[in-house]
C-alpha cells in the first residue's frame, strides 16, 4: 500500500536518551507502515540541542531540511546546513548539534532493524 502524508502529521516524539537534549524524533516511514527495509526520521533539535554521542552497528544518511549544525564524528567536525548531506558509516562515534539560532531539522534514513 502507497503512503502519503505530511510530516505534521507524525507524532513529533522527545528523544529521552542519555546525552540527547532537546532532540525530537519523527518516525516518517517505518516498520509500523510495512517498511521492512529503511526507516526515515525527521529530527527536530532545539537551539543548543545535540543528540547523544553514540555508536552503531548500522550506516545512516542524513539530509538537512533547515537550520544549521554541525555533525561531530571522530574524523572531525563538519557543519552541515540546508540541502547538504552526509554519510555516518556504521560503527563510527557520532552526535549532531544545532549550533544555529533556530531548529537544525534534518532526515536520517537507517536500515530497519529486528
């Protein structure tokens, strides 16, 4: 079944993680829409937000919708602004930081996972 909606109309979740900050989480398409292959979500962080610094087994895509950040990896720091793109390889330490005035909102697409 083809989905259409608009992204106002997903729940817009706290991200309660050790280490996160006002970040919030979109579930776009996942497994609760019969995605058995990626899941896009759509996060929101605040002005000074971050995610926590974090490593996993899987590789993720990034697209940033609107505002500015910065993407922290162990291969150094690299801003990110609307309509670039990034590529966090698995098992690579990693956090994403708003480090604008107003919400760094971007796409993360990962593998969907058992």
């Amino acid at each position: 079944m083809v989905i259409r909606k608009h992204f106002a109309e997903v729940e817009l979740e706290k991200v309660d993680m050790e280490g996160a900050t006002g970040t919030s989480i979109r579930w776009l398409i996942a497994k609760k829409d019969g995605a058995e292959n990626f899941a896009m979500r759509m996060f929101e962080l605040e002005k000074d937000a971050h995610t926590p610094e974090h490593v996993h087994e899987w590789e993720h895509e990034v697209f940033v919708l609107e505002g500015s950040g910065v993407l922290a990896t162990e291969d150094g720091d690299f801003s990110l602004n609307p309509n670039d793109f990034a590529f966090v390889p698995d098992m690579r330490l990693h956090q994403f930081r708003n480090t604008g005035d107003g919400v760094f909102k971007f796409l993360c697409v990962v593998p969907i996972k058992e």
